[in-house]
C-alpha cells in the first residue's frame, strides 16, 4: 500500500540529494521512460499476484504505466526468486543481460548478500530494463510477502543510491499494515513529474525534487 499524500513528510533539497547521491560522492537520478513490462520467476501464483499488485501500486502512485510486452526487451522488469546465487548461471541468456556475471556472483556470495539489482539506460539515460535478483536467506524468508514486495518495488521505480535505504527502509509500518514512508511516496511521485528530465548527474536536481515535494503539500 502507498502513502496519501496529505500525510506526506517535507524533505529538504540536502535529504533529497542524499537519496540519489551514491557512495563515490557522485550524483545519479533515473526514472523509467517506458512503460514497465515484467517477469517474475521462482515463486508460486500466490508470491507472484503479490508483487505485480506491489508493482501496480507503485507506478499508480508514479503515474507511469504497466505494459504486458516491451517492443524491445519483451520484459524489462525481471525479478528473480533463488536460493543460492550459483542458480544464476544456469538461466539462459543471463550472462547477455548482466555484464560480467561470473565476477558478480563471485562477490555476491563473498559478502553474502541477500539481493542485488542491476539497471540498463536508454539513450536519453532514462531506465529501460532493471533485474532483481533475491537469494532468499532466513533473514527476506521472514519477511511478510506483501512487505518484501513493495520495498523491492519502490527500489526499481528509481535509481537510488546505493546507500539510500541502508540505514532505513522504504517503509513504515501503520498499525498492521505496511506502506511506503510519506517522504519516500511524495519523492516517487515528484520524481515522474512529466516537466523534469528522465535523468541528472547534477546535485541541482535534488532541488527541484523537493520544490515538488512542497508542492505537494
């Protein structure tokens, strides 16, 4: 479930800057500039209505829009249920659609790792394709379908930082039921204001996110 955004927390520029500023100090925003397409693979029916209905609240909250095929792609939201990383070399095509996937797997396993996602850009920089793979350890095995779901989600709608939910997740918990952060719902939605450009490399973006953000309120 996402936030309404009466409720929604004002960020400042410098919180909004954090979010997209990656751990080697440079700056890096993107959104989805096509409709998403996606598959998700290792889960039974039930796992997968979940988070297609995590994916659709999402990009509703975005304003974006879901595609059964993309012309290109085909699909270019893969999410991928494992139990053990080596799993992936055995899916065909995988080491086409993932550069370099042996090193990868290679540091994965070494810093047990729990998930790991891996977006392609367009020309125009904008995100045309995400991966995300989920190796589930006993730690996401605990956690509520429906929660793992829409956090996963709201991490592919964007190009976070790499450190952006490490200290604090993407949701909240309001008596029994999970949602995104008011903060982190009203940045989604600034983030797909059609004005804004698919994707900035200057920190200066943050600021026009969170003029959005005030906007908003």
């Amino acid at each position: 479930m996402t936030q309404d955004n009466a409720t929604e927390s004002l960020m400042t520029p410098r919180e909004v800057e954090t979010l997209f500023t990656r751990a080697d100090g440079s700056f890096a925003f993107a959104r989805w500039g096509r409709p998403i397409a996606p598959v998700v693979f290792g889960v039974e029916d039930t796992t997968l209505s979940v988070v297609k209905g995590a994916l659709e609240a999402v990009v509703t909250l975005a304003g974006h829009d879901i595609a059964e095929t993309d012309p290109e792609l085909g699909s270019n939201l893969m999410v991928f249920f494992l139990r053990d990383w080596a799993e992936l070399t055995d899916v065909s095509g995988m080491a086409g659609l993932v550069p370099e996937l042996e090193p990868l797997l290679v540091r994965l396993q070494a810093a047990d790792a729990n998930q790991y996602r891996f977006f392609r850009f367009d020309a125009a920089g904008a995100i045309k394709a995400c991966f995300v793979f989920l190796r589930m350890d006993a730690h996401l095995a605990e956690i509520p379908a429906d929660t793992l779901a829409l956090g996963q989600m709201v991490q592919a709608m964007l190009l976070w930082s790499d450190t952006a939910f490490r200290d604090q997740s993407p949701l909240a918990v309001v008596g029994k039921t999970t949602i995104l952060r008011p903060e982190i719902s009203g940045l989604v939605r600034a983030a797909y204001d059609p004005v804004l450009p698919l994707s900035a490399q200057d920190p200066s973006h943050a600021l026009r996110l969170a003029a959005r953000l005030a906007v908003q309120r």
